[in-house]
C-alpha cells in the first residue's frame, strides 16, 4: 500500500478497496498454511472398518453408484475351509451342495470349490457381488469372519463425503491414507472379546 | 455319519452365534496335503496420487487462460470454448469431485476437527479461485467451473426477474453457506455435496429425488440464467466478496462508455449497473432518514436472527449422527413396534456406555447452540445489508458490470461498439 500511496488517482474509495484486497489476500494465505500445516501426507480414501460393521445391508444400496464400490473382499488367510461355510450356506441346509437354493447370496457371487477332503475354497466373483453383506454377517457368527465388506478403491469414486459413510449406523467409515487403503481384520488368536 | 457331523457342527455354530467374536480363529487354519497354493487377497489401490497434481494443475492453468482471455483477449467465443472444456474435464472426466464449492467444508472441517487431515490438492481447490478472483474477477465462474459451464449452455431465453424476487432468492446461497459451515464445523454432514443437483448427471446415475432437482434447474436455467450459481451456489458468496475488491475485472468498454445503451440488455445475469446520474434524487432529509432507519433495522435483524437460529438449534442437530443415536435411545418406547433400529444394534455391539453416547451428543448440541447463534447472527446481517442495498442508491456515471455479481462470462463485451483506441466503429 506504501508505493501507491503517491498516486494522484487514489481516492479514498480506492484506497480502502486496496486495503481489503491485500487484507483478503494474506487471510487467504494465512488460512492456507493453518490448515496446511497438519496436511501433507497427501490423498485419503473412504474405507470402512470391519470390526465395527454390523452387516446392515446399507452399504448395498446407499453408494452414490447404482452397483456398490463395496464388496465383500475374502481375507484367504484367515479361511477355515470349512465345508459347512456359514457365509456360502443358508442356515438349515441339509445337502452341502451349491444348488442355488441352499446359496445364501443373493447373486451367486461366491465360488465354492473343492480342494481336498474336507477342505472348500471359497472365492468372491467381484462383478457379482454387491456388498450386501450377507455372507460376511454368516461367516462372523459361525466362521472365522474371513469374509469382510470393505471399499473396492479401483471402483470407488471417491467422493469428498462418502455417502454409505453419512447413514453407515456404526460410524464404521472413515478417511484412511491413500497409501494404506484397506482396514482388513487379520488373525486374532485370543478367545472372544467379553460384552455384546 | 456325515448327517451326525452335520447335526454336531450346527449345534456348535449355535452356541457360537451370540456372542461378539469377530475374526476369531474358530477352525484352524488346514495344513494342506494335495500341495494347493492359496491365494493372494487383491487389494487394488487407488487413482495414483500423481492425477491429483494433474487436476490442480489444469485448474491452474484453466484459471490463467480464462482471466487472460475476459481481461486481454475479451473474447467471449474464448470462453465459451473454455467452459465446455471444463465441463467436459472437472465434470464428466473427473465427476464432479473434488469441486471448489465442496471444498469448503473440508476447510471448514479442517479448521474444527484436528484429527481431519485435508488433502492439499482440496485446499488448493479452495484457495486457487479466490486468488484468482481477488485479482481478475471470477472468471472461475465464467470457465472453469463445471456447474456454471452446464447452466450456462442452456441459458437460451434468459428473462430478468423482478428486482425484489431476485433480491430474496439472493439471500439463499447465504444461508446454504452458514448451514454448510455449521454442518462441516460440527462434523456433521457436508450438505454441499449431498445435495448437489448436477454430480448425478455427470456420474448419469443421479437417484430419482437429485434428478427432478437438477432437471428443475436446467429447464428453469433457459429463462433465468443460472439459477444454481444466483440462487444457491455457496462458494459464489466468497467469490462475490472477493470479486467487489479485485484488482482487475472484466470491463463492458474497453475504453470510454459512450452511453449508447447496447449493452443494457445483454446480460442475462442481471449483473450490469445502470447509472445513476442524479446525484440526489430524493433529497438529503429522506436519504438521511432512511439511512437512520437501516443503522437501527441491522443490528436488530443481527440480534433477531441470532435468537432464533439459537432456538432452532435442537432441530439443526437433528442431522447429526451422535445426537440421532441418543435420541433413538432415549426414547425406546417410540421405537417399539418396529424393528430395532441398525443404530440400536451398532451401538449394542459396540459395547459403548450409555453416558459416553449421551456426553457426546451434548457436547454436539452445546457446539449447535453456538452455532445457531452465529448462523442466526450472519443471517440477520445478510438480510440486513441486502435491504440497505435496496434502500439506498449509489451514484455511477456509466455502464459497468456490477463487480460482485458479474460472472465474466464476457456476453457484454461483444455488444459495446467501442474500439481500444476510442473510435467508434460504426457498423451497417
């Protein structure tokens, strides 16, 4: 403001202008470095955490896409290979065959194969699978919960808000680093947690 | 056999099935004999963070040829062509996300919430424009920004609406800002995006409720030009705060007005002032008065309006997830019909005490008083200084873009007959 201050044009109106202007211009930067100062560690993506997920269904219909970027993701390391698989089975099947009425997906999704006695591979066909859920609340209660949702980040959108994230019940959504993108649960070795 | 094994195993599961182990080892991993090699879990990761430098990039640079060309090249057919890029890039390529209008939440949420980290590249889809426009004007709005490209296609029979009318829808992009900041601060919801008209039709997956909306706005953007931008669009508020004290903008003339009126009718945003040539035209005593009378009615819409937005606090908070959950849990017997609300049944297995859930929700609800009285206050204020506007008319000789509302699309500047060195063309 100092080296205009000799111009004959300037008028008082003019000067005030001037002086919000350069006002707004270091507000602006100095907003810019407050809020940059924490940030830095660069994109974050939406994941959901499957220790809090309670298998609503939500997740299937709530993603701005038509077919949900979450789906179900089989963490093969913690399969049992059950034979009886309580995320394949529909509760109450006699014949442990993969007749689709004994299926408890809805869309087939889930490849059952066999491996060697008595040991089933189970094998998510992604496409089909629409992150109902059904199988990974089956696979919780009766299995090891190998099965668990989580956001396919190759599909998401990434959307600033996350619109599974806003009706998600048990606030189980959350940013997650880009780097780190999947919240899988892996092996616990200890007994069941005590509450619930 | 198989059947007792059966039998044995489901007896097993339900006894298992009521209590809370998640990922628990309940049948060892097998020790595989016929040497089956398991697979690998595909974890794809995402959009390499590498587009992001891109997007900011041709923000950028979107941004520098838009000013040059309003400024220097005065050439709406320039942006014109630029705004269709835009379109075509930040909305059908990128998806609408992340946008400058957007962003304003994640700011907000990042100055409230210090455990939210923002991603520079939001940030500097929030700061990038303002700068531009504290120094050229908003050519943002002209062409860059996807939204303003989309209405600004449709805009075939653009009509003026009543001054009053217009001045009353007016007030809402004010109020959609102080919600959207109340919701972002509280870590509620960002109610920007998701009420976003046109992020559907980019995504051509719009729900049915979004699509009437955005449907409503484009048809009705063919008489009323841009009607999200004027209406709605919260970002403009900023935009038009720092368009009114921007170094440079867009200019009908590109030298001396010569009061030929051409340009009085072409733009169809209404964002061209009309000069005022009396000095006084109602005399100093009623100016006086009227003047008296707004220095009394603003503070009184400011303590009005803070009032009431504190009275509406509770309903504000209703949006909120935590003070939802407490409500549920509150009062059960509401709930006693219907089936147990997925919140009731989160919240059970989460094993959270009763008092954590209600302490979060009050602290919720203290943060939503105060904001209802600082959204009221804001409000009150808008209301007020927007009648001052209309209460009192200010002096202008010429023809000139009215700096806070002209969007510097550059309609105007192919209908002035002035040429750079003040002659006038004369055209047959």
């Amino acid at each position: 403001m100092e080296e205009t201050a000799g111009d004959p044009k300037l008028n008082r109106r003019e000067f005030i202008v001037r002086s919000i202007r350069v006002t707004a211009f270091l507000g602006l930067g100095g907003l810019a470095v407050l809020v940059a100062e924490k940030s830095g560690s660069g994109e974050t993506v939406w994941q959901l955490d499957p220790s809090k997920c309670i298998q609503c269904g939500r997740c299937a219909t709530n993603c701005v896409l038509a077919h949900s970027a979450v789906r179900c993701t089989h963490v093969y390391a913690m399969c049992g290979y059950c034979d009886l698989c309580g995320g394949y089975f529909k509760p109450g099947t006699k014949t442990l065959n993969t007749a689709a009425e004994n299926q408890l997906c809805p869309t087939n999704a889930i490849k059952r194969k066999f491996v060697e006695d008595p040991f089933f591979e189970y094998t998510i066909d992604e496409p089909l699978c629409i992150g109902c859920g059904k199988c990974v609340k089956g696979c919780g209660a009766f299995g090891n919960g190998s099965l668990q949702l989580q956001v396919r980040q190759n599909i998401c959108v990434h959307c600033n808000q996350c619109s599974i994230a806003r009706s998600c019940p048990a606030e189980a959504f959350s940013r997650v680093p880009a780097k780190k993108p999947y919240l899988l649960k892996q092996i616990t070795l200890e007994g069941p947690k005590s509450g619930g | 056999m198989k059947k007792i094994r059966v039998i044995f195993i489901f007896v097993v599961l339900l006894s298992l099935q009521f209590m809370n182990a998640y990922g628990v080892q309940r049948f060892p991993k097998p020790d595989f004999e016929s040497g089956y090699l398991q697979p690998e879990t595909l974890q794809p990761s995402a959009r390499a963070g590498l587009l992001a430098i891109m997007d900011v990039s041709v923000l950028a640079l979107a941004l520098a040829l838009v000013s040059w060309l309003v400024l220097k090249k005065r050439s709406r057919t320039g942006v014109f062509w630029t705004s269709v890029f835009s379109l075509a890039y930040f909305g059908f390529y990128r998806q609408g996300c992340v946008c400058s209008i957007g962003a304003i939440q994640n700011v907000t949420l990042a100055l409230f919430d210090k455990s939210y980290v923002i991603p520079l590249a939001v940030l500097a889809f929030f700061i990038l424009p303002l700068v531009f426009t504290l120094f050229f004007g908003r050519t943002f709005c002209a062409g860059v920004c996807p939204f303003g490209a989309m209405q600004d296609l449709v805009s075939f029979r653009p009509q003026k609406p009543d001054p009053r009318l217009n001045a009353v829808l007016g007030m809402m992009p004010y109020i959609y800002l102080g919600l959207a900041v109340l919701y972002a601060a509280t870590g509620s919801d960002f109610i920007i995006c998701r009420y976003d008209p046109f992020v559907g039709i980019f995504r051509f997956n719009a729900s049915f409720g979004m699509l009437i909306f955005s449907g409503t706005l484009l048809v009705s953007g063919i008489f009323i030009a841009r009607p999200y931008c004027r209406y709605l669009c919260p970002y403009g508020v900023l935009l038009n705060w720092a368009s009114r004290f921007s170094w440079r903008h867009l200019t009908i003339t590109p030298d001396k007005c010569i009061q030929c009126r051409l340009c009085e009718e072409s733009c169809p945003y209404d964002a061209i002032d009309i000069p005022v040539v009396d000095l006084n035209p109602e005399g100093r005593s009623v100016t006086a008065r009227k003047l008296i009378l707004v220095s009394l009615l603003v503070p009184f819409f400011i303590v009005l309006g803070g009032w009431t937005g504190s009275r509406l606090h509770e309903t504000l908070a209703g949006v909120n997830g935590k003070v939802r959950l407490a409500k549920i849990l509150l009062e059960p017997e509401r709930y006693r019909d219907q089936p147990e609300p997925f919140e009731v049944t989160a919240y059970k297995s989460s094993g959270k005490p009763l008092t954590v859930v209600y302490d979060e929700a009050a602290g919720v609800l203290r943060r939503f008083y105060t904001g209802g009285w600082l959204l009221g206050c804001f409000i009150g204020l808008v209301f007020g200084m927007i009648l001052a506007g209309r209460l009192l008319t200010r002096y202008s000789t010429d023809y000139t873009p009215n700096k806070g509302a002209c969007f510097s699309c550059a309609r105007c500047v192919d209908y002035c007959p002035v040429e750079k060195n003040g002659t006038k063309e004369v055209k047959p």
